[in-house]
C-alpha cells in the first residue's frame, strides 16, 4: 500500500452472502481505495452455491459501491491476498463464536506471510447471530419476509431455487 492505492480482500465463502457479509462489506469498502471479495472455494466441501453464482451474488448487492469487486480463489487466503496486490486482510467476526478460531488463523497466517496483515470487524450486534449454516436451516421453514432479517432480498430467490432443488 506504500503506492498510495489502500486495497484489502476480505475473505469468506459467502455461500450465500448474508446480511452480516454485506455490513461488514460496506463498512470496510469505506476504509479503503479498492476492496475485493475473496470467495474461497474448498474443493473437498460442496457448496450450496457454485463459484459463479456466488460472484454473481455478490456482484448484485455491491453493485452502488464502486469500489468493490469479487474474485475466487482456492489454496491459502494469504496467497490471494498477496497475488491481488494487497496487504491487508479483512475477516469478519461475530461475538464469542469465532474469536478463537480467527486468532488461530491470523497467527498462522502470520506465520506463512509476515508482511499480511488481518483486520478484524465485529459484526453489528443485530448480524451477530447470522450464518450461511443457519440460512439453509432455516429457509424452508420461514418466508421472504423472515428472510429478509438474515439475508439481502435479491438472494432469496436464489437459497429457494437452491433449496427447493436439494429438499
């Protein structure tokens, strides 16, 4: 960031993008020039959704801030984040559940490259309690208005085609 360009990649899988992803989206494309979303893919988990949808997904609720992109990567976070010319990872954190896990993987990714740093942003309280897990609970269960407490409303027709599917 030393070339006046402040970019930072926050990392998740995003499947899907939640309510929790987009706040935290949103105040960090605030923090700096360029901010690009790290959609990790595991190629030993099957996601809900594929790559491109999450792009897509993305994409779709970013799209009034310009200065928000979306890539996916597989392999370390760290690689990524250097391969796209930042220094700086965002991971967001809601209260209790994630704090130790996070702190381990900040220290090895340390471990693995120095010079990345991990910024850490608490989730608001009313987000705290959000997770893609409990989404696709939670989907066939309740309706769009309910959903729309969890998730950003263009993707609820996306988890009922994806649900309706796998159901």
């Amino acid at each position: 960031m030393a070339d006046g360009n402040r970019t930072a990649v926050f990392v998740g899988s995003f499947d899907p993008i939640t309510l929790g992803h987009l706040n935290l989206i949103e105040r960090s494309s605030k923090l700096v020039d360029r901010l690009i979303v790290g959609i990790g893919i595991n190629a030993e988990k099957t996601g809900l959704f594929s790559p491109e949808e999450r792009i897509d997904q993305v994409l779709r609720v970013t799209a009034e801030m310009p200065n928000v992109e979306a890539q996916t990567f597989d392999g370390l976070a760290v690689e990524f984040v250097r391969s796209v010319g930042a220094c700086v990872m965002i991971r967001g954190i809601r209260p209790l559940t994630d704090i130790a896990g996070e702190f381990t993987m900040m220290m090895a990714n340390r471990k693995l490259d120095s010079e990345i740093e991990t910024i850490f942003l608490m989730a608001d309280e009313q987000y705290g309690h959000v997770s893609s897990s409990l989404l696709k609970q939670i989907t066939p269960l309740a309706n769009d208005e309910q959903l729309e407490k969890f998730v950003p409303s263009s993707i609820i027709p996306d988890l009922r085609a994806k649900l309706v599917r796998k159901g």
